[in-house]
C-alpha cells in the first residue's frame, strides 16, 4: 500500500497533465501513487497518453474515468474514494513541486501528534501563458511568502493555502466528511476551516509548491480557476460565509460563522485602508509644491 496518494483533477489538458506526472514522478519520495480523475475528457486520449509514460511509473498510476464532468469538488471525492494511502494531497494537472517536496513534508507530518491533521509549505506563482502547443514562462513571484503559522481566524478572513501545497492525513474525511461538491469553487477553503475547527496544520516554512496561473482570457480549457473566474469566487465566498453564520444564529450560539464573518470583514477593512492611506499620500505629494 502506497503512503501517500496523489490525486489529480483533470480534464483534455494533456499537455499539463503529463507536466504534472513528470512533477511527481521526480521526487525523491517514491511511496506514493496517482489517482487521476479524468472529469469528463477525452478518455482515448487520456489512455495514449498513459501508454507513453514508463512502466515502473505507470504501475502507480490509476484513472477514475467520468463520463460527463461533475465539477472539480465531485472529482477530489472521486479520487478520495479510488485512493489507498494513509496521507493525501491534491495535485491538479496544471501545477507542480520542487523535488523536495514529498519527502521533506512527509517527514514532517509523519512524526506530528494526531492533533496536527497536514502539513503546508509556502507557495510561488508562476504565470504562464500557452502558445501553439508549448507552455511558456513568463515570471516567478512569492504567493504566500508571509505566512508564518496556520490558525483558524486568519483562514477564516481568505483562503492562503492552495491545494498544491498542503498533505494530510487521509482519515480526516472520516471525520470531516468529503468536500462540498456543490460548491463550483472554495471547496478547499470550506475543508480548511473544518479542519482548523478541530486540528491544527504546520507550517514547513521552504517554497515547495508552485501555483501556475494563466491570463484571465485564456478560457476555459487553459484557465485557472481564480484567474478565469473571480467573480464566481466572490459569489461563493458569500455563499459559505452566510451559511455558517446562519447555522450559529440556527444554534443560537458564537462559532464559527460568527468568527469567519468578522475576520473577513477586517481583512476588507484593513485592505481598503490600505489602499485609501496610498491614495491620500499621491494626492498630498500632488498637492506639494516643488522645493
């Protein structure tokens, strides 16, 4: 039985899904296996792929195949479900690890108490465009660069863990229950907060992972989830957030719907003074005479 299980949301991106075999597949942990959920793609063509890909490597692979897509959240529980190892991690088909990654974070978590549920490693962009069958780098710049621990009120205000970048424990959807896979996006920010409601993550302070982005106008085969669909990421923040306060003024108690609500608002608050305080400043620079 493999230790860990990688499970790898795809749909026709071939070209970023045999990036994203090759990510893995270099690392310098090798107990690991895929679990690729073809949502819906061309699955022939999944095959082809496949079958060029090296024996010792393509034994560790399985495929969950749907016939029509059911959206990214009913394809993690798809993986989940076809997954054998005891720690877990999402790792789509567009992005990708430093080589270290398994085997430091494995490390890590393996020798935590119970009470520590994963692990989380700081992230980079890398933006990215795709030109005529080719992927081309554009830039590197730092994600989350300042996060210095995990807690529950900070990840109540956003969402600063990107799936990519976070391994652990298989056995908490046993007690947490899947993703919401009627949410279209944010599912993982949903599965954070529960998990934080009752364990704690650790923070392995080294860039590990790396989050590729493609232009908003990319479309939908190319697109990111946050580039290409931001205003659906609002949408589905308010959604969360106004269920879980209405489930504590239901219970008519303060929990988490009530904390998640007012570290929101404080992140916004303190965002649009930030950047009222830059406006102030240009315009009283503008208004200074010249010496």
């Amino acid at each position: 039985m493999p230790h860990v299980s990688v499970i790898t949301r795809t749909k026709n991106r071939l070209l970023f899904l045999a990036r994203s075999i090759l990510s893995v597949q270099q690392q310098g942990y090798q107990d690991w296996e895929i679990v690729i959920v073809n949502d819906g793609g061309d699955a022939a063509a999944l095959e082809q792929l496949l079958s060029q890909v090296p024996d010792v490597v393509r034994r560790k692979i399985a495929v969950v195949h749907h016939d029509t897509s059911k959206g990214r959240w009913a394809a993690a529980n798809a993986g989940l479900r076809a997954s054998r190892g005891d720690l877990v991690v999402i790792h789509d088909d567009d992005d990708s690890w430093h080589e270290a990654f398994l085997e430091t974070m494995v490390a890590v978590l393996d020798c935590q108490p119970p009470s520590v549920a994963g692990v989380v490693c700081h992230t980079q962009y890398i933006d990215e465009v795709v030109f005529d069958g080719t992927v081309a780098r554009k830039s590197v710049r730092p994600f989350n660069n300042w996060v210095q621990n995990v807690t529950l009120f900070r990840m109540a205000s956003r969402n600063f863990i990107p799936p990519i970048s976070f391994l652990y424990r298989a056995r908490l959807h046993e007690e947490l229950g899947p993703y919401r896979e009627e949410l279209p996006v944010l599912g993982d920010w949903d599965f954070y907060m529960r998990v934080l409601s009752r364990f704690e993550i650790q923070l392995v302070p080294r860039v590990l992972a790396n989050y590729h982005l493609r232009p908003s106008d990319a479309g939908e085969q190319w697109g990111n989830s946050v580039a290409a669909g931001l205003q659906s990421h609002v949408m589905v923040e308010a959604h969360i957030l106004n269920a879980l306060l209405r489930q504590d003024l239901a219970e008519g108690k303060v929990g988490l719907g009530t904390i998640a609500n007012l570290a929101y608002d404080l992140r916004e608050l303190r965002e649009n003074a930030s950047v009222t305080t830059g406006h102030v400043t240009e315009l009283l620079k503008a208004m200074t005479p010249p010496r």
